[in-house]
C-alpha cells in the first residue's frame, strides 16, 4: 500500500517513540538513551550512524528459509559493511543462560592469526561476564590424520590467552564437522557466537557462507567482527548498553 511521505514519517515517529520509551524502562536511567530518526536508505543510514559507536545492535527478524532467500537480509548486509562489530540478536531469543558460555568460531583464516582480535574479543566477553569459553575449529576432511594436527594449532594459537587470562575456563573444540553446522549445534547452549569477517577484496563487501549461515540461524546472538574492529572492544557487550542499535 502507498503512503504520503508525511504519513509515512507519522507512523515511523510513534513507533520510535514508543521503542525509545522501552530502552529508557529497561537501563532504568543506568545510561543516557538517543533517539535518533534517519531519512534514506537503512544500509547506507545504520553504516552512517554507527561510525562513533562501539558495537551496531540489530534484530534478526524470524522468517521463514525462502521468504529469506527471496528479499535478502539486512543483518547480512550490515554485518559486511559495518565498520564496527555488528550483533544480531534472534527475534525469537529467550535470553542468557543460567550460566553463561561464550563460543568464539576460528576458520581456516583465521588460525593463523596470532594476535587475532577475534580471540580478544572472545576472551574479554567471557572474563566480564564470568563465562567459559569455548574455541571452536570445525574441520571436515576426509583424511583422518588431519584431526591431531588441527588441535595442536588451535590449542597453540589460544596457549598466549590463556596466560593473559588466567580466570577464565577456556577448551578447545576441533569437531569433525561442516563449520556451519558445528556453529549452529554450539548456539543451542551459548550465551553469544563470535565470527570473524574475512577481509574485503575488491569493491563489494562479503561475508562467507559460514558467518551468513550462523547470522541466519543462530539461537543465540551472533557479533561478526571485522578487519577494521581486530583489535580488544573499547567496552565489552555486557557494558556497552549505549551502544548505537536498531531492529530491522
């Protein structure tokens, strides 16, 4: 249906009011709430905004697999131009667990990053929420003497974190499975998923199969951090309530 402009600015006013309202009800006067309204396109507005913002937080809207692959996905999209870490939320999450786990996925790009920000983050979500950890490398080969050579990697590349981050219960997972199906299997009991963007080759921004499959079908929420963010977050998540969000 078609709408005036003015009309269409009415509707999106009343319903930022009321969601500024909710924000403000829920930090209960812990941190200041803006409320902002842009005008133009949401990708290019949402990148716009959160240039000064520590994380973008998003809703992942459920919807069913076709209707997905038919419109395309705006956490997605997001997620690949963001210049901060994006967090995309399950419209449908229940919300943390009893206790807490953080899961960090490192992919076959990532292993060899010894001072990956990725492991950083992961590290220092899970030390300010009093949460294990797990780093998860899921590999699928067919050539079982692949196994023992991974888990000596992984468990090499973690060894300097371990170290400087002594409190927190931390193991390593190499599971013999499709990295797609290894994350989703691990946000059934995680408290939050960490995947890294790879970095951009050319003009178009990318993510790859893995990281659209967790932000797709995560059940718990999924922080993508990028090449520009490979650094340790400013303020983790669980502090971070002022950060820029936005439910698409």
């Amino acid at each position: 249906m078609l709408i005036s402009f003015e009309a269409a600015e009415v509707l999106a006013d009343r319903d930022l009011s009321s969601q500024h309202a909710l924000a403000q009800r829920l930090v209960r006067g812990a941190v200041p709430v803006e409320r902002v309204m842009g005008r133009g396109p949401v990708i290019e507005s949402l990148v716009e905004q959160c240039e000064d913002a520590d994380h973008l937080v998003v809703q992942r809207r459920h919807a069913a697999r076709l209707r997905r692959l038919v419109s395309g996905s705006t956490v997605a999209a997001l997620a690949a131009r963001s210049p901060v870490p994006v967090v995309a939320v399950p419209e449908l999450w229940s919300g943390p667990r009893a206790t807490p786990h953080v899961t960090v996925a490192l992919g076959e790009h990532d292993t060899g990053l010894s001072e990956s920000g990725l492991l950083a983050w992961a590290f220092t979500e899970a030390e300010d929420r009093g949460a294990s950890l797990t780093v998860l490398h899921a590999w699928f080969l067919a050539a079982e003497s692949g196994e023992a050579a991974e888990v000596v990697d992984v468990a090499a590349l973690v060894a300097p974190w371990r170290e400087s981050h002594p409190t927190v219960d931390v193991r390593v997972d190499v599971p013999h499975l499709r990295p797609a199906d290894a994350l989703l299997r691990a946000s059934r009991h995680s408290d939050l998923l960490l995947v890294g963007r790879r970095p951009v080759h050319g003009l178009q921004p990318h993510l790859g199969s893995v990281v659209r499959a967790a932000l797709r079908e995560s059940q718990c929420p999924v922080v993508v951090v990028g090449v520009a963010a490979h650094r340790s977050p400013s303020r983790p998540l669980s502090r971070s309530i002022s950060s820029k969000s936005s439910a698409t």
